[in-house]
C-alpha cells in the first residue's frame, strides 16, 4: 500500500528504548519500507543502553537476566516477533521435566499441586491431598463450581475477584504471591479486567472458573493435535529432503538461549544504530514553530519530528507533555508505578542442597520476609551455567519502596541471609549481582482501562504524538510488543491521512 497523496517521507521521533519503543522502532521502519514511506526515525533513550527493564550479562560463564528472563508463549506477539527478527532457532522453552513451584506458608515451603493452573485446580487428586491448603480452603475452592456468576459488569479488584469465587485461602496462597506477584502488584488495588481479563470472561462464558478452565485445556488439547497433524501432512516447504523448519517450543514460558538481550541487540540492528541516540533524556515535547514537533532533551538539543512515539514511563511522558495539557500530564501521572529488585546468586553445586527441585518458590506477605520469590534458575532453563554451578534468582519485596537506599551489596546480602533462613543454603554464594527497578512496573489498578480511554481521547487532540510501551492496555512482553506495533502503525496512518480498512 503507498502512502497517502502527497505524503512521501515523515520524521519520527521514538522517546524510550525499552521493549515498547525498540518493537514500535522497528514496526515503523519495516511498514514504512511495506507502504513505499521514507521514514526518517529516532529513538531517544535516556539510559546509556537500550533494553530498558530487559538486561542480559555474561558472569563466569553464566548467564544472568537482570530483569524479565522469559514471556508466555500462549500470547503469540513476542515470538512472532522473535521469528521476523531471524532469531526463531534462538527461541527455547523451560526444562519442563523440573516444573514445580513451591509456595512459604508458615515458614516451610509447600508444593503446589499438579493441575494447578494460575488460580484454577483442574485435577482432583493432587488438589484433594495437598498439604498447602487446609480442608476449609479447599471445600471453598470447590465451592467455584456451583457460586452464581456476577453480573453487574463492573470492574473489582483482583483481590475481591478472587475472595468471591474461590475464597481467602486462595487470595493469600495463590493470588497475591502467585498472580498479583507476575504484576508486583497488590491484589486489593489491582483491576481484574485489566490484569487478567481472562478470568473475567471465563466467569461470564461458563461461571465457574474450575469449568471454564478444563473446557479451555480440552480445546487447546484438539487444537494443537490438529495443528500437528496438519504439520505432518504438509510436505516440507524447503523441498524432498529439506530440513523442516523449527517448530515452537510448547512450554508456557519461552525465552531465547542467549537470553532476552538479544532481542534488543537484534532490535536495534535492524532499526539501523544510526537511529538510536542513547544518553538522551527527553524533558518536554512542545508544537513545532510551523507544524510538527519539537522535542527537547536535557542537554539542550531539540529534535524536529512529525510524529512522536512516547514509549517512556507513563510519568515521564506526563512531565514531557504538560506544557500542552495539563489534563494529560494529570491522568499519565495517576498511574501507579512499583519498584522491584533481582538479586542473582551463584554457588559451586557441591555445596549447594541438592534437594530443591522445581523452578522455584513465591512468598506470601503475611510470611513477613524481605524476599517475593525465588526463581532456581539453573533448575528451569537449560544451558544458563557450567554444570558446577547453581543458579538462584531472588526477588527483593521493593513495592513499598523497602529497598530504597538499599546499596547492590546490601541486597545481595538480603538474598542470601533470606535463602539461608528459608532454604537453608548455608554455603557463600560465588558472586552476586543485583539490580534494582526503581519505579518500573506501571500497576493496572480499579479503573485503569477508563483513564486510559480517557488519556487516549486527550491525545488524539495532537496529531502526530501517540502511547505506546507496557503502561496502557497490556503489561509483560508479549502486550508490550503487540500494543507497541499497533501503535506504530497507528502513528504512520495519522501522518499520512490514511484510514483504518
Ligand atoms: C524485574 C522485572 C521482571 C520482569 N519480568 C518479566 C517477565 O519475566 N516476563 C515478562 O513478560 N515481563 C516481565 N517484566 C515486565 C516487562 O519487563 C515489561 O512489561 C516491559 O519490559 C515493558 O517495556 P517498556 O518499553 O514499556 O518499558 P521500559 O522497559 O521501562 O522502557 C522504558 C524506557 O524509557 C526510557 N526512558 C525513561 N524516561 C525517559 C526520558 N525522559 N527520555 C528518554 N527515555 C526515557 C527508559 O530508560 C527505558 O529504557 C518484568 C519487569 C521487571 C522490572
């Protein structure tokens, strides 16, 4: 498709190259090149890398994800965007044969039972013998199947979501450390239908969860036994003799061999390095002296675009943009963000307890303790250290702003004296490395998807800017990537005059 009549090159200025703004980078450069567009594109990013919360290093030969270290394979947008990269060989599931997840209640870890699906019991058996909820909880759990479905359409919390189908010992095992956890976000402030609007639909489709749950598994059983049947039958696409190409990895949880960072390096390869300026902090977008806009850094330059991607945290973008509307930078401003914190540590494996098995264990609020979780990362991936070594993931309870001040020692410290205490791993770690995410993860709470509809009707006043990044209407990688190019896209059509159709 060509573009609009008299439209033939625009500048594009992307603020924030985290996963967001490099995914929306990239979107506009290849649909640029798609609708015969000269696109003029540049990424300002503040930090001196691009990645944003994505950091993979190198330590002795190991392999350590400093902030996400995987995406769930089930929303298709990151590995397909994986696969357009050329990186689809790279894509690896997690080491199934050691699944298992352990929950801290009263200071002692308990397995989560088998068929355990976020929330959700879906076999009978492992729930009825579990050791981890006691038989009050369960009979509650079970009362799922015949409670009455609510009706009123309006949002709650998670928390209240959660109280109302399946009852209190399951908000304070599963919910808040297990589903409130993936979002580091408190389950009493949380909104059900943003964070998981799945769980709102299966209630609304089937009422119970529990029913909603095992008719979903038996479709997604059927469809991927046809999928594979359609995949033999098909003659391989290389020719007689050709190797076929790779299929997915099927696990729930999908990452890349060398880690997430290469996406990113990836990302910006193909973006083109000249279009990325890193140690560019944005301070102010303002109108442009006859049309377009001017965006300003701290160090005093000024960037003229046509169009401009905010791909920056939603309180950053409310700083740049209050000059143009006070109304926009409120509402960007009023959503919530949590710090985090990941410690990885390294021990020699002849030292290390060699009973942990599983990918890791989450930990309660009530259980008082500095940790949220452990991921036993060397148990869940393959390939992340030489076979000496353990690896342990620790995240740092950070929402209340616990580890501010904290030095990256001092949380090292933290993990360890907390994994000695809980797991009793009594050796000293090899080494450490800790990262701290101050203000990184935006919380969906009551009502966000109203200020968002909100914010967006505000925007669409200025032509030429738009959202994009894990703020809005999707948090995790896979949203990230999927809203970002949408956005992208979005962005093109707005210059060019071009409509949806
Ligand atoms: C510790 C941690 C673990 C996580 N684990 C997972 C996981 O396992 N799986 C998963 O799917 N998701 C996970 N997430 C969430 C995931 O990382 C995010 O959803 C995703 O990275 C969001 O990308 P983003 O580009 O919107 O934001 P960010 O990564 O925050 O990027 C925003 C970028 O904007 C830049 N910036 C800020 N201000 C300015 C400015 N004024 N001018 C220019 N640039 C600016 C920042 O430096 C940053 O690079 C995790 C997040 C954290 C913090």
């Amino acid at each position: 498709m060509n573009a609009a009549p008299g439209v033939k090159s625009v500048k594009i200025a992307v603020v924030g190259g985290g996963v967001g703004g490099m995914a929306a980078a990239y979107e506009l450069k290849s649909e640029a090149s798609r609708r015969g567009l000269e696109l003029d594109l540049t990424v300002l990013e503040s930090r001196d890398r691009i990645g944003g919360s994505v950091v993979t290093e190198r330590v002795d030969g190991c392999l350590v994800e400093g902030g996400p270290d995987c995406f769930v394979s089930e929303k298709p947008w990151a590995m397909e965007l994986v696969e357009e990269l050329g990186l689809g060989d790279q894509l690896v599931g997690t080491n199934d044969a050691r699944r298992g997840t352990y929950v801290l209640w009263r200071g002692r870890p308990h397995p989560l039972p088998d068929g355990l699906i976020l929330l959700v019991p879906t076999r009978i058996m492992p729930f009825v013998t579990a050791r981890l909820f006691t038989w009050r909880g369960k009979f509650r759990m079970a009362l799922d199947l015949v409670l009455p479905r609510k009706s009123d359409g309006e949002d709650e919390t998670l928390g209240d979501f959660i109280r109302r189908r399946l009852g209190g010992e399951a908000l304070d095992k599963l919910g808040e450390p297990l589903v409130a956890g993936i979002h580091s976000g408190d389950p009493e402030t949380m909104s059900i239908r943003a964070t998981f609007p799945r769980f709102v639909d299966m209630e609304r489709e089937d009422r119970s969860l529990i029913v909603a749950m095992l008719k979903r598994m038996k479709a997604a059983r059927a469809a991927r036994a046809a999928a594979e049947q359609t995949q033999a039958a098909a003659p391989s696409p290389g020719g007689e003799g050709q190797p076929a190409p790779r299929r997915r990895p099927r696990s729930m949880f999908v990452t890349l061999d060398e880690g997430l960072g290469l996406v990113m390096s990836e990302l910006r390869r193909q973006v083109g390095d000249e279009s990325v300026r890193t140690g560019t902090r944005v301070t102010r977008v303002a109108a442009g002296p006859v049309s377009g806009w001017d965006v300003e850094t701290e160090a005093g330059e000024t960037f003229h675009a046509d169009g401009v991607l905010f791909a920056s945290p939603a309180y950053e973008t409310a700083a740049m943009v209050r000059r143009l509307s006070g109304t926009l930078a409120a509402e960007l401003e009023d959503i919530p963000y949590v710090s985090s914190a990941t410690v990885t540590l390294a021990y020699s494996a002849a030292t290390f307890p060699s009973r942990l098995t599983g990918f890791g264990l989450v930990v309660p609020k009530g259980e008082h303790r500095r940790v949220k979780a452990f991921t036993w990362v060397t148990s869940k991936f393959f390939g992340r250290a030489p076979e000496d070594v353990v690896l342990m993931r620790c995240f740092i309870r950070a929402t209340a702003g616990e580890t501010e001040g904290m030095t990256e020692a001092e949380m090292a410290a933290a993990a360890q004296d907390e994994l000695r205490d809980i797991l009793g791993v009594a050796a000293s770690p090899l080494w450490a490395r800790a990262y701290r995410w101050d203000r990184a993860m935006a919380q969906y709470v009551v009502g966000h998807l109203a200020r968002v509809d909100r914010i967006d009707e505000e925007l669409s006043a200025f032509r030429g800017l738009r959202l994009a990044g894990g703020a809005y209407r999707g948090t995790g990688i896979p949203d990230t990537v999927r809203y970002s190019r949408a956005q992208a896209r979005a962005l093109l059509d707005d210059l060019t005059g071009r409509t949806e159709g």
